[in-house]
C-alpha cells in the first residue's frame, strides 16, 4: 500500500475517529500512520476506486461502506494550542449529533487553521438540513476554545474515488469566509474572484479622498458602502482586492504615520507589522476594523502633532533661515513628513497665510532691512532675498510697500529698522 504514504505531510498531524456506530480508541503506531495516508490520498485523487476500497477496510479507517460522503473544511480564526484537544473538543461540542444512526467522521489538521472532515452515512444523513451538518452548523456559531469557526461543506459523492472532488468543492466554499465571516457554515461556492474589478476604480478615488480628509466618521460610512457592495457581489479576497487594501494602508503610512517625526527602524517595523497583520486577516469584517483601528491611530497621531504647532513652527523657522533660496511647498512638506495639500492648508488655518504669501512677506521685511543699506545694489538685495529678476523684485516690492525699492531707499538710507 505505498500509494497510501504518498501524500502524508508530516508525522506531527493527528487523526480522530469520530464513530457512532460503536466507539473506537485511537490507533497508535503503523496503522495509525497509514490511516494518515490513506485519508490524504483520498482528497488527491488520482487513486481506483477498488484500491481505495481495499485500502479502506485494511486500515479500518472506516467501519463499513457508505452509500453518500462528502468532505468538510473547519477553518479555525487562530491555531489551537493543542489540535488533538481541540479536535475532541470540537466534537465534544457536537456531541448531540450522536444521536443520528448510521454515519462516522474521520478530521484530521491540514495546515494550522484547518481540520478536514471526512463524513460519512446515508444520503439523508449527511444532506444540508439533516441532523449532522445541523449539529455542526450550530457548534460553528460560537467561540470554541477562544476560536472562531466557519464550516465550508463539499457536496455528496458516492464513490471513494469522487472524494477529492467534494474536497476540491469544500475549498472554493471556504473562500465565502471573506464575505460571511466566522461563526457560519457555507454549502455553496458562491464567490467571484472578479467581484471587486468593475468598482476598484470608484472606490479607490473615493478611499483616497476620505483619508485625505482625515475624518473617522467619514471613514466609516466608505467602510460600510464598501462592505455592502463586496457581500453583496459575493466577492472572495483574491490578490487584486488585497492589494486595493494594502494601497490604503500605505495611504496613512504614507500621509500621516510618517508625518510625524519617527527614528526610521521604528518606522520600518511598525509598517512591517501592519503588512503581516494585513495577510493573517480572513473575512472583510476583521480588515476593515483594522483599516478603521489604523485610521484612527494615524488621525490621532497627526492631530497631537498638529496641535502644538510644531509643523507650522518648524516651516516659519525653515522660511526664516532659507528665504533667499529657492522653496516649494513640497520641499517644504517633505521636511516635516506631510502631503503639498495637507501642509498647504494647515498653515492657511494656523496662520491665516498661504505658504507662498508667509515667504513673500519675510522676503519683502528682509529687503527693506539690506535697502537701508546704500553700498547694496538692487540686484544684490533682490538675489539676496530669492529673486533672479530684480525687475520681478521690484514689482512684488512695490505691491507690498506700496513704493518701489528706489523710493524706499531714498526715504530710509542709512536709517536703523525703527528709527524716524
């Protein structure tokens, strides 16, 4: 029976016989092993079915044939510290299903968040509104050992041979998690990988405006449109959709985390954080919580930075110290870790300026300070202030003194700032 070793991923996996045709204990050793191996085999395929049924009554993996199977996926929100309790706490849970005659379960963990189920009984045991998947339904409803649970279900097969198919099935059902969410069982593959193309262009204009805003409960509503338009597309969380998250993850990494002052390898492992906790989310529920919970840091975080000041401070310092040189606002924004649009307007809302108006002024008090000296000439005081053009200089000059620099000098040579 080597076929039956052929699929077996590793030794720290366990089995449980769920039997309701008469108990059994676990099986140790060999036997145990090529239970494993047989059961692997099964949700591969590619196996004969008279080789599958011989192999099923050396093992004892089932106590008899059964007319119906299908497969099962229980995909767990964290891994259990102990998977064989978890697993007989599981059916523990379930234990009023005993109660129907005639069907036995054999799970075992693939992966950290997943116990496969094989059922197996008649064709109205194990249909949808029968009394097992009705019992397993409703253990699915509630926290299990701190976990949160969600039961995808293949469809019913006859033949041993068939029972990769139920399992293929059961996968593709397991992607309704994303819409559902946990504390649910689902029997239909409904999903659509396609779902979010037509309005990923709608929403992600929508998205950057809202944060661009910077409002939570503005936030929020975009959430909730989002939510109904993915549950009600059914759509499944495929690259394409991630990606759309991550992009607006980055958005308040990018326009708020890193607009306030940060050592840089703190930076780094903040985000790389965010990205790992981005991947380990299952349903639209948990990732938009945490798109919501980030938002709110990153507004706080913004709002206390705002709040003394100390952007607009560090800008007035900047102008005061670099005025004769050339400044944009995005040189400016980029030293203090905001976007043009945002620095733009909270220095307006702070100051009652623009930054370009704020520049002008100190440009124009700094030039009647050097007029009052008579070796400068014009061209050196308009150099000296940021003005290539000495003729560009004295027209902003004369808008703002309401004299050109020739009068204002005539009327101040030799005068101190303040003097008669």
């Amino acid at each position: 029976m080597s076929f039956l070793l052929r699929y077996w991923a590793g030794a720290e996996r366990t089995l449980l016989e769920g039997r309701w045709l008469g108990e059994r204990g676990p099986v140790k050793g060999k036997e145990n092993y090529e239970k494993k191996g047989l059961l692997f085999s099964l949700l591969q395929g590619g196996e004969q079915e008279e080789a599958l049924e011989k192999a099923v009554l050396e093992t004892g993996l089932l106590g008899r044939q059964y007319p119906t199977m299908r497969m099962c996926i229980l995909r767990l929100s964290e891994p259990p510290e102990d998977p064989d309790l978890f697993r007989k706490a599981f059916w523990e849970a379930a234990r009023a299903a005993r109660q129907a005659e005639g069907w036995e379960a054999v799970s075992e963990f693939c992966g950290s968040h997943r116990l496969v189920i094989l059922l197996c009984g008649s064709w109205k045991t194990l249909c949808g509104p029968g009394p097992v998947l009705s019992i397993l339904t409703q253990t699915c409803s509630q926290r299990l050992l701190g976990k949160k649970l969600f039961l995808a279900v293949g469809p019913r097969v006859e033949r041993l041979d068939q029972v990769y198919r139920s399992y293929g099935e059961a996968k593709r059902v397991e992607q309704n998690l994303f819409f559902l969410g946990y504390g649910r069982a689902s029997f239909r593959a409904g999903g659509k990988r396609d779902a979010f193309a037509p309005i990923e262009g709608e929403m992600r204009e929508e998205f950057q405006q809202v944060l661009e805003e910077g409002r939570e409960e503005v936030l929020e509503k975009a959430l909730e449109k989002l939510s109904r338009e993915l549950e009600k597309r059914e759509a499944v969380l495929t690259p394409f959709l991630f990606h759309f998250y991550l992009s607006l993850l980055w958005k308040l990494e990018k326009d708020y985390f890193r607009s306030v002052p940060q050592k840089e390898k703190e930076r780094q492992k903040e985000w790389e954080a965010t990205v790992w906790r981005l991947e380990n989310l299952d349903t639209m529920e948990e990732i938009h919580g945490f798109l919501l919970s980030r938002a709110r840091e990153a507004f706080s975080r913004r709002e206390k930075w705002e709040s003394g000041n100390l952007a607009v401070c560090r800008i007035r310092q900047m102008i005061g110290q670099n005025y004769g040189q050339e400044l944009s606002v995005k040189h400016l924004a980029e030293t203090v870790y905001l976007t043009p649009n945002y620095l733009s307007g909270m220095f307006k809302r702070q100051t009652g300026q623009t930054i370009g108006e704020y520049l002008t002024q100190v440009r124009v008090c700094r030039a009647k300070e050097l007029l009052r000296d008579p070796c400068l000439k014009f061209y050196q005081i308009s150099q000296q202030v940021g003005y290539e053009d000495p003729n560009y200089f004295a027209k902003i000059f004369k808008k703002h003194v309401g004299v050109t620099p020739s009068e204002y000098r005539a009327r101040h040579a030799g005068k101190t700032e303040g003097s008669s």
